[in-house]
C-alpha cells in the first residue's frame, strides 16, 4: 500500500465552485455556480418496481431522504390509482414533520445560524455550530441534539429504520403504531414545541434584537422580486406532505394553482450554455434570463417562498409568528405583502420550524394513528404518477411512467434546490457585484458575504455522496471576462 | 451492550465507488471471526448522524471512499482522522464534517472515541447512480479487508505493549 499525503482539502473535485467574470473596467460580467450533480438517475430507475422507488430515492440524497420517500410514494400511488386511508395520510403526514423539526433545527443551529448568532464579520474559525455554543451555551447545544434525537425516534417508529424509512406502500403504509408507541410520539411532541418556543427566544435575543442583523437582512443586497412557490392546503396554509402546487408574484397576486399531476404546463427547464445546470422557470411567463420582476419566469422555492404563497399557517403558534414575521418586515401581518429579503428566509425557516413541531404534536394525539386501517391495496394500474412534496430546500417533485405491470420505463425529478437554481445564481451576483472588482483580493470577509447569499437557500448538491471529509467546501473563483484567465481562487480551509 | 471497537464502514450502495464501505462490511459481516470486542457495520450516514454510532466506542476505524486526485483509483489512504481539519465554515449544507461533530460531541459531554483511524479507498466516480463499482476500486475490496484484519491485530499488540 502507498503512503501519500492527505491534504486538508481531501475531495478535490467535489467543491462547489463560484466563478466570477469580471470586465477590464473592474464591474463583474456574468457569474455561476457550478456543483456536481448525480448521473444516470433515469437509466437507475428503469426496469424496477415504482413501488421500489421510495425506498432507493432516499439513498439519492444523504439529506432529504424523507422528503424523497414520501414524494415517490405519493408517485407510486398515483401510478396505481389508489386512495390512501385517512389513519395513512395522518401517519405519513407526523412523520413527515417530524423530520422537518429536526431538518429545520440543523439548518438554523449549523448551518444557516451562524452567521446571524456568531456575525457575518467573525472569524471563519468561529463561524460554525461550534462557535453558535461557544455564544449560546453548551445547554442549548444540548438541546439541538436532543432535538434532532426526538425527529430520528419518529421516523423510527413510523417509518421503520432511522434517518432513511421504508413504510410508504402505494396505497398507504406498512407498520402500524401501537398504543404505547402513540404515548412516547405525544411525549416528544410536547417536547418539540418547547423546543420551538426556545429557538424563538433565541432568534430573538440573539438576531431580532441586533439592528444591525434586522438591517443586513433587509438590505437590497440581499432582495429579489421573483415569484414565489409551495403547496397549500385547501385554506392556502402552508402544507409539506400534500395539497395544491401555488405560485404567487411578486406583487402579490397569484400566478398558478396546481395539481401535481399537471406540472409541466407550468414548469419548464432553461439550460444555459456555459453550465449542466438546469434553471427552472415558469413556462406561461417564459425565461427572461437571470431577472426578477413580475415578468421574468425565476420562482424560488424555499421556505421563504412557502411563507409568501400562503395565507398562514395551520396550527396557533406558528400563526403569530408568521404574523410578527410579516409585520415586521411589511407592517402588515396579513402577509399579502411578499417578502424578498433571501436572508429572512432563515427566519422563515423558524416560522416553519414551529409549525413542524407543533403539528408533530397535534398529529400525534390524534387516535386514529393507531389504526389497523392503513393500507388500501391498489387494484388497478394508471401507468403514470407524479408525486409532489414540499422538501425542506423547496417543491420536491417525482414522476415516473412505468408499463402495465409497475415497471419504471421513464422518470423524472425536479429536487428542491433545482427550482432555485436561477434565484441563487442572481443571489450570488447580486452580493458579488457590490463587493468584488478587478483587482479586489477576494478576503474570507468577502467570500462569506457571497455565500451568505448562497447559505440561505439551504442548497442541496449531490448530496449522496459521502465521501470523506463529508461536506462539500466551496471555492471561489475570479476570471478575466474576455481571455477567461483565473485572476484569484479564494476557497475555504486555505 | 456496545462493543468496544467499531468498524464503521460508510458510503451509499447506489453510487458506484461508494458502495465500497457496504461492500467491506458485508465480507467482514459474512467472513465472521472479527472478535467479541468488535463490531463491523455499514451506515448510508454522514455528519451529524455519526455522533450516535461513535458515542462510547473506545476505538473506531472508518471505511470510506475519498477523492484526493492524488492517488489512482483503488489506492488505499489509511491515516488517523486526526489530520481532518475541522470545518472553518458550513457552505453548503446539511452536513458537518466528521472532526466538527466529533468536537461538537466532545462539547456536549458524549463520550467520544479515543481514536479514530480511517481507511479509505481512492475513488474514480461518486456521482454516478449505479449498484456497480469501478474495476479498480472493486479490486480493492480485498485487499482493505485484508488491512483491516492487519489493523485489528495492530490494536492488540498495543494493548499487549501497555
């Protein structure tokens, strides 16, 4: 066996890569972003049971295994035709909530918080969830692990295994939950939306009451006027698991409300020359290029677009806060007014956070849980399905064609982060276009101002891939816009 | 109760090189004889969700897929996970590297390992969805179980040493 020299920066090729064109007059050209993707997900597919595909999709994304279960499941019904028990959409409906409680709570305390709990200006070597407990106490560390422990126990309990279920059947679900099972999920509702209470305490002593932070987050440089999108339920609250697909415009009125199955006469893909990249934009608008405005087909689809597409939420604390949410932001609770500010997306996310963990709560005190009744076998074949769900980073939809037996003959998916695909890259120009001219010397400060743009999507890219280190660095990278010559590569761990 | 020593073999089964860990794990699982102190399994996990398979282990040895570029495919690296830096910043996502969680449960009073060694496989392609590794990385296969017993051995020479 050779010895070699392992770097700090062990997965060369997986970076995520910014590079920046910059004109001789020092204003930036044009930017993308470029992250590996995963190859040869259709071919994959083909020749295996739809009913198969629930249970490998989570392998596809080391993150949202969840989401990617309970989308190909509800694809696999539509395949089959079938109609799902009430006690299975219930349990479908807390686990799925569940995993958003935890989801949500590793975003905010990891990822995302950082840079509002330490500072956008800290050191990068504080910037992380260790630097959050060093200024938030090793008592709420704690607490986040804990959390995320309680969303693991569901999913075990109702999915079947940890971090990645095996229970959605098309027409419903495999394992019933006992009694004794429904009693420990109500425990760990209860102690869910504790938790949500005390992440709304430190969203407040931590950044609501930092001007400067309400500030940042408001600035223009961080704003966008694109459409929005989410599922909503029939009173247009805000729905993870199931409903209708609403896009709503900038200016607040509604473009589109759809079903699932009819998602392509709304929604198609632009491809860009210079990147593999696909941008979704909304078909009966048209792409515009990488432009927002009521004109330009880019949606986002994040929580914060969820939050703009509905008109509340569903269960009584993540009411009021949608309600502060908007009023703080548009001096109007009703939340008519969108809100385009992408870092408010992160307080958005807490919105959600406490509508996960209180909608865990009341899913799990509901009886019918424990019913017998939660499988309706199919007894026929449609051939085709598509499932949506909302996935933590955005509208997660799957579509398979299969023949008369159930066999995969075409596939398709759209994940959460693809829909913001175009959204980002204009996040990234616009941060990058105040800070970065010729000549600049991309610092770490620098740097981190233009992911924060990127952060707050909460993206997800080739995510099944784990390879050591386990996490995907990012680099930035500085080009003449006419030779195409690198100028600078700024990255992190350097 | 827990065995002291783990090999933990990560990956996922469906991405070509790295269904290597699954593929370790299953020759170990199936060839048996590893020990009562010791336990091989293989988990699709990363970051955050290794705390739990790590906390009160004593010794644990990683297997995983790397890229460094430096090495052809089918290389095998194997180097204590002391030299993992840290992650500085969170760019991306969801995970965090496998030193900021074992800090994080440092920090949080888990009991932590008191030594981990990884082992991994110089990778050709990750990002392909097949069940199918690559010839090289495939060959590899035997000769990382063949290290790993080699490792094994290794710890109780230590110990025997103390």
């Amino acid at each position: 066996m050779k010895s070699i020299v392992i770097d700090p920066i062990t997965r060369l090729e997986g970076h995520g890569k910014i590079h920046l064109f910059v004109n001789d007059d020092g204003s930036l050209a044009n930017c993308y972003f470029q992250v590996p993707e995963l190859r040869g997900f259709e071919k994959f597919c083909q020749g295996r049971p739809v009913e198969e595909m629930c249970r490998i999709t989570t392998r596809i994304c080391g993150v949202c295994p969840d989401a990617h279960h309970m989308a190909a499941a509800k694809a696999a019904d539509a395949v089959y035709g079938a109609t799902l028990p009430s006690a299975a959409v219930k349990l479908r409906n807390l686990v799925y909530n569940a995993f958003y409680a935890g989801d949500h709570t590793t975003h905010f305390y990891a990822l995302g918080g950082p840079d509002f709990v330490c500072g956008p200006d800290a050191p990068a070597a504080e910037r992380n969830i260790l630097g959050v407990i060093a200024k938030v106490g090793i008592e709420a560390g704690k607490k986040v692990i804990a959390q995320r422990a309680r969303g693991q126990r569901v999913i075990e309990i109702i999915g079947g295994k940890k971090v990645h279920p095996v229970t959605a059947l098309p027409g419903g679900m495999s394992k019933r939950v006992t009694k004794a099972e429904q009693e420990e999920m109500i425990k760990i509702g209860g102690e869910m939306v504790e938790f949500a209470k005390f992440t709304l305490k430190v969203l407040d002593d931590v950044v609501l009451a930092n001007k400067a932070y309400v500030d940042l987050i408001l600035s223009d440089a961080y704003a966008h006027k694109t459409y929005n999108m989410g599922l909503v339920d029939e009173n247009n609250k805000v729905n993870f698991y199931e409903g209708k697909v609403r896009v709503v415009g900038p200016d607040g009125k509604e473009h589109c409300k759809y079903e699932p199955k009819d998602y392509l006469e709304y929604v198609a893909e632009h491809v860009e020359p210079h990147s593999y990249l696909k941008y979704p934009y909304l078909k009966k608008i048209g792409w515009k290029g990488f432009v927002d405005g009521v004109d330009s087909g880019v949606y986002k689809a994040s929580p914060l677009s969820r939050l703009n597409v509905s008109d509340g939420m569903a269960t009584p604390l993540a009411q009021a806060e949608y309600e502060r949410f908007y009023e703080t932001l548009t001096k109007d609770k009703s939340g008519k007014t969108m809100v385009n500010a992408t870092l408010a997306t992160h307080w958005a996310r807490v919105v959600e956070l406490v509508y996960a963990c209180e909608a865990t709560l009341k899913l799990a005190q509901d009886d019918e849980i424990t019913s017998d009744k939660i499988h309706n076998p199919p007894k026929g074949i449609v051939g085709e399905g598509v499932g949506i769900v909302e996935a933590p980073r955005g509208t997660l939809t799957h579509h398979y064609k299969t023949d008369q037996k159930g066999i995969v003959t075409e596939a398709n998916l759209i994940v959460g982060t693809t829909n913001n695909n175009a959204p980002i890259t204009m996040s990234i120009k616009r941060a990058a276009e105040g800070l970065i001219k010729k000549g600049t010397k991309v610092t770490d400060g620098i740097l981190n101002r233009i992911e924060m743009a990127f952060r707050a999507y909460d993206p997800c890219f080739g995510c099944a891939t784990h390879s050591l280190p386990g996490e995907m660095p990012l680099e930035v990278i500085v080009h003449d816009a006419e030779s195409g010559e690198v100028v600078q590569t700024a990255r992190q761990h350097c | 109760m827990l065995k002291p020593v783990l090999i933990l073999c990560l990956g996922n089964e469906v991405l070509s090189d790295d269904g290597f860990g699954a593929e370790v794990a299953r020759r170990l699982i199936e060839a048996g004889g590893l020990g009562e102190e010791i336990e091989a399994l293989f988990a699709p996990l990363a970051g955050f969700n290794l705390l739990d398979l790590l906390q009160a282990r004593r010794r644990v040895l990683i297997v995983d897929t790397i890229c460094t570029g430096k090495a052809p495919p089918g290389t095998l690296h194997l180097f204590s996970a002391d030299i993992l830096v840290p992650s500085r910043n969170l760019t991306t996502s969801h995970q965090i590297s496998l030193p900021t969680a074992l800090e994080l449960g440092r920090q949080m009073g888990m009991l932590m390992p008191e030594r981990i060694d990884v082992l991994a496989v110089e990778a050709e392609d990750v990002t392909t969805l097949s069940e199918t590794m690559t010839p090289r990385v495939s060959q590899a296969v035997s000769e990382a179980v063949d290290q790993i017993r080699i490792w094994i051995d290794g710890i109780y020479v230590v110990s025997s040493c103390r």
